[in-house]
C-alpha cells in the first residue's frame, strides 16, 4: 500500500477509508480483508481493528506529497462509497482529487447506485475531470451487469471496469460510453477458476468497440506460474490520460485548509508548499 503497487495497472494506492462490507459473491474471498484480518489486535497497526470501517482522515491530502505524477487506485483497501462514509468525506476526497491533478486516480465501487448519485449531484465537479476515472467493478451476469448500467448513466469524463475475479461468462456486454476493461481471475488458496473462453468474449467485445483491454491475471492458488498472458500476448491497454501540474491558488489553499479543518487533520512535512498562504 501507499506510494509504490504491486497491482499491474496502478502505481501506487491511497486509502483515505479502511474496511468494508461483503455484498455481492465477488467479496467472498476478499483478499484486503484476508490482509487486514492478520493484524487485528496488533497495537498501533494501521489494521489494528482488522476489517472494520474506520475513515483515516490523516490520510486525506497524502496525494499532495507526491510531486511525481502516478496512477492512484483510491480505496484499493475499502469501498468508497459503502454506507458509513459521510457524503462530506467522500466530498472532501473528491476536492483533494481535482486539486492535486498532476496525477490520474482510479475509483473503484460495487456501490454503484450511491455513485452514480453523487457524480450528478455534488461529485459533478470531480466527474468532469479527466484525470480522475470512476469505475464498477463486475464478477458476474446478476451483480455485475447491473453496475456497468449505473455507471454508464454517469455524467464521468472517463468511465472503467474491473472485471475482477470473473465468475462466469458474461455473456454480450453494452461496452458505449465505456473507456476502459480490466480482467483478472481470482488468486488465493480458495480462489474460483476463470475459462479461457471467458476472457476471450470481453477481449473480442472490446476490440470490436474499441475500448483499451487489460488482462490482469489468471489468478488461481499460484499466481504467478499462471501468468498473466492470453493467447501468447500481453494486454496492457489503457485510455489516455495528460497529466497537468496544478499551479497554486490562494483558492486551492483556503479548500485545502477547509478539509484540514474539518476531519482534524493536522500539518505535515511535504505539505507545507500547498498550505503556506500566498
């Protein structure tokens, strides 16, 4: 976690929000609850409370100190828009999002529903960006199909998904509007298998519309000797993405000393260049 990923499409996580809820067959072998299960009662452990919710409010403007533009998964350890996140929280992560816009950022929901509320309503700001992506991810025909339908009703300037693990096929999909496709299989000593045929269908689908395909995974119990090569290739698409360096306003501080203010967070090395009024 944090300024270096391990996950082949980011390069680094933000997790402003830790812990989540299972709710659709997808979650069933989580692998960031597996994670933060092992340190349950460790003291002074960020996963010291193991999977439970907690927002991290210290952790709000922590894309302010990485002055080197990256791909940021946001939340690769929670689910932003689970119930028990504050509409304000999720605000005040949008805001830090369009401030420090040099980097790309890449959010991740199966609460589609409450996301695509809040992207008409007050994300629509953030959903205007390029460089923020707002994505659903999707495991099979009765969880995930629905989702891809959410997100296409977004107002979202980039919109992807992370078909991740793939449970079944899923037959045709209505790819319009959409920007992006992930596809892994599920990895771990319980993981569920994924049909070659599976991925082919989504990797067809997605050449004929003309959407970036990444093939994530194979997944299964090792990972790695499984690869992450289909038919002799490797599909590392993505859509475009500029990154433009945000020149400091004395607005951009004042929105920024806003958030500090109200989630209690408290000054930081690093941050001092953004905060230090004009």
């Amino acid at each position: 976690m944090g300024a270096k990923s391990k996950i082949e499409w980011t390069d680094a996580t933000w997790n402003p929000v830790r812990g989540c809820t299972k709710i659709s067959p997808g979650c069933a072998h989580c692998y960031a609850e597996t994670f933060a299960e092992r340190f349950r009662g460790v003291k002074g452990h960020p996963f010291e409370y193991g999977f439970e919710l907690r927002l991290v409010p210290d952790k709000l403007l922590e894309p302010l100190r990485w002055k080197t533009p990256r791909r940021i998964l946001v939340n690769s350890m929670s689910d932003p828009f689970q119930e028990g996140v504050p509409d304000d929280y999720i605000a005040a992560v949008a805001s830090v999002m369009i401030e420090a816009n040099w980097h790309t950022y890449q959010i991740l929901t199966k609460r589609s529903a409450r996301m695509a509320d809040m992207l008409s309503k007050r994300l629509r700001p953030a959903a205007s960006k390029s460089h923020i992506w707002w994505g659903v991810s999707v495991e099979n025909r009765k969880h995930g199909l629905p989702r891809v339908e959410c997100l296409r009703s977004t107002p979202s300037e980039v919109r992807f998904l992370s078909i991740e693990p793939l449970l079944e096929d899923l037959g045709c999909i209505n790819l319009k509007g959409i920007d992006w496709v992930i596809v892994g299989g599920e990895s771990g000593p319980r993981a569920r298998p994924m049909k070659a045929e599976w991925v082919r269908n989504i990797r067809d689908q997605c050449a004929k519309a003309g959407v970036p395909f990444f093939f994530k995974q194979w997944g299964g119990v090792h990972k790695k000797d499984a690869g992450r090569t289909l038919d002799g290739h490797t599909y590392n698409e993505f859509p475009g993405s500029a990154h433009a360096r945000k020149e400091k306003t004395k607005e951009t501080v004042t929105r920024l000393q806003d958030i500090m203010t109200k989630f209690a967070v408290g000054p930081s090395k690093g941050l001092i260049w953004w905060l230090h009024p004009l």
